[in-house]
C-alpha cells in the first residue's frame, strides 16, 4: 500500500506526526508512505525511518493556487498512491489529493470538504484530544487512539554529524551541556523572557556546565539579547547557536545535551523527540494539547485556559503566565530531572 500524507506546516505539529506513522507501519507494515510538506519540515521527515521520502509543497501558507495545484497533482497521480491521509483541516489541503485521484482521501470533516474527503473522520465529542490523539485517528484502522495506545516520536540522531558540529562549534566535551530553547515562531506571548534565560544559563555555566541557546534565524535577536545578559558572551562555556545551524544540526546537538529547559515551541516537541530530559514553559498556550511527548518532563504553569494570541500584554509582548514562572522555580525543576 502507497500512503500519501498531507503533512502539517508547523515543526512541532510535523514532529508528533511522526506517531501517526508508527501506527501506520504497525497495522500495514508493507505500507510506504510518501510525506508532502513545506520544505523546512524535510529534515524532521529525513530523521523518520517510517517515511518513505518527503516531497516538497510548492505552496505557501494560505496560497490556494487552483491551476498549479491541479498540475502538481497530476504529477503526483503517477506514483500511483492508494491512501491519502490530511493533517490539517483546511478545504485547499485536500485538493491534490482529489485531483490526483487518490481511491481513499481520509480526513476529518473541516471547511465543507465532504466532496473532497471519501474518508471522513470524527473525533469523540466527550473531551478535548491532544493533536496527537486527533492524527492518530486518521490512521487506517478506526482503533482506539488514545494517548495511552501509541508510540511517541522518536527522531533518529546522525552521531557522525553530531560530532562533526560539536567540533565545529568548540562544545568542551568533558562538561555537560544545557540546552535552551528561547524562542517561539508563534510569537512573544509564548517566550519566556531572555532575562530569565540569562539567569538559568549563568547558574549552570557558574556550576561547570556547557549552556547551547538554539533557535531559527526568526528567533536571532532573542539569542543575541541573552547573549548580552550576565556578562554570558565572555563565558567560554556559552554557545549562542541560534540562527547557526540548520534543523538537523540542532536535532543532533540537542541529543547531545543532559537536559533542555524550553518555551512551548517546535523544538520542545524536537527535543523530546530525542529523548532530553525536558523543563517545559507554558503561558498561553496549554499542555493539555501539544505537551512534549515524552515521560521526562517537568512542565510549568502558571496560568489556565488557552489563548491563540502571538503577543501578550507585557513589555515586548511577553505574557503575564509566562512572566510570573521565576528563574529559582525553573533552576529546581532541572535540578529534580
């Protein structure tokens, strides 16, 4: 059986995906599946050993494009899919899958898609699913897919290059290292402060550990501000790292760390993919949904409810749940992993 997936545009999103893709090869392990996705997700999709190849989406995000949409999927129509399997809820995401005339188009029911979907999926109404739960159940049999019933992502890690970057970058090998994830492509109402950071890594660096600031080239300022905290751009032991390597660098460095303290962001979900220890931080957003996947974490959380806004109403956006989480809670939680 040939599986295509419409696979999500977000890291984190494109992480737990990775579930549904265990499943899939334990129901039918002969199945191979195909993931078509934006091209900055490929590296996640490389590190799956149950994904066939990733294709690249030529469309970017809210971009309908009709015609080419119907030319890509004609294209597609050659490799012959039995199965299409969409992530997202949106009406366009299901269009190459119809118009490369996929025999089942599995989905659930979102933006009137009932002439696009043969396959229509519906979630139990008598609780809020985690988006894991809520992809796993799109998969070919209509079993329980509770959170208890499925394996967590596990993402493969390049030793070789692991090494290769850790010499690039000077990492001092006989010292642990901490990882720190500040940034949140969502927006600022999901970071944690840098001024906090700066004092979680100053802790560590001050008691013989290697502190590794990840993010994306978005989160660059953030890195460089924490960067200028605590005198922390003299240390030797401090690597500002955000911005300098690519996705699969950072999958294999951060595997290389003791442990990772993280704001409610795709490399959460990529850290705990990799099998670090995890203090997570949450503000407006909530764990009662996209936790990290993984039995050693510590989360924190000061707040309640869920709120889909990119800046809060502190000092450059911060959230106030966020902002009310003190370095000393978080230097505990670490040291309790």
């Amino acid at each position: 059986m040939k599986i295509l997936v419409v696979g999500p545009s977000w890291v984190g999103d494109s992480v737990m995906a990775q579930t549904l893709y265990k499943r899939l090869k334990y129901e039918n392990p002969d199945c191979v599946i195909d993931v078509m996705c934006p091209e900055w997700c490929l590296p996640l999709t490389n590190r799956m050993p149950e994904v066939n190849k990733g294709i690249i989406s030529p469309y970017k995000h809210g971009e309908i494009g009709l015609i080419s949409r119907y030319k890509y999927a004609k294209e597609l129509k050659e490799n012959a899919y039995d199965r299409s399997i969409i992530l997202a809820n949106s009406l366009k995401s299901s269009l190459i899958p119809l118009f490369a005339q996929i025999p089942i188009r599995t989905g659930w029911l979102g933006e009137m898609r009932y002439f696009f979907l043969n396959d229509i999926r519906k979630l139990k109404g008598d609780r809020r699913n985690l988006m894991v739960e809520k992809f796993a159940a799109l998969s070919i049999k209509k079993g329980d897919y509770s959170l208890e019933n499925l394996s967590f992502p596990s993402l493969q890690i390049d030793t070789e290059n692991q090494k290769i970057m850790s010499n690039k970058y000077k990492i001092k090998n006989d010292l642990p290292c901490l990882a720190i994830c500040p940034g949140a492509e969502f927006g600022p109402s999901k970071k944690w402060p840098s001024k906090f950071y700066a004092e979680v890594a100053k802790k560590y660096i001050d008691d013989g550990w290697n502190i590794l600031c990840f993010g994306s080239q978005n989160d660059k300022e953030t890195g460089e501000e924490i960067e200028t905290l605590n005198d922390l751009a003299s240390e030797d032991s401090f690597f500002n790292l955000v911005g300098e390597t690519s996705l699969e660098d950072a999958i294999d460095l951060l595997a290389l760390c003791k442990k990772v303290v993280t704001n409610d962001s795709g490399l959460m979900h990529v850290a705990a993919a990799v099998g670090r220890p995890i203090v997570a931080l949450y503000g407006p957003s909530s764990p009662d949904y996209t936790p990290p996947l993984t039995s050693k974490k510590i989360i924190i959380r000061k707040g309640s409810g869920y709120e889909k806004i990119r800046r809060g109403n502190e000092d450059e956006g911060y959230h106030h749940a966020l902002m009310s989480i003190k370095p000393e809670e978080v230097i505990n939680a670490l040291d309790t992993l």
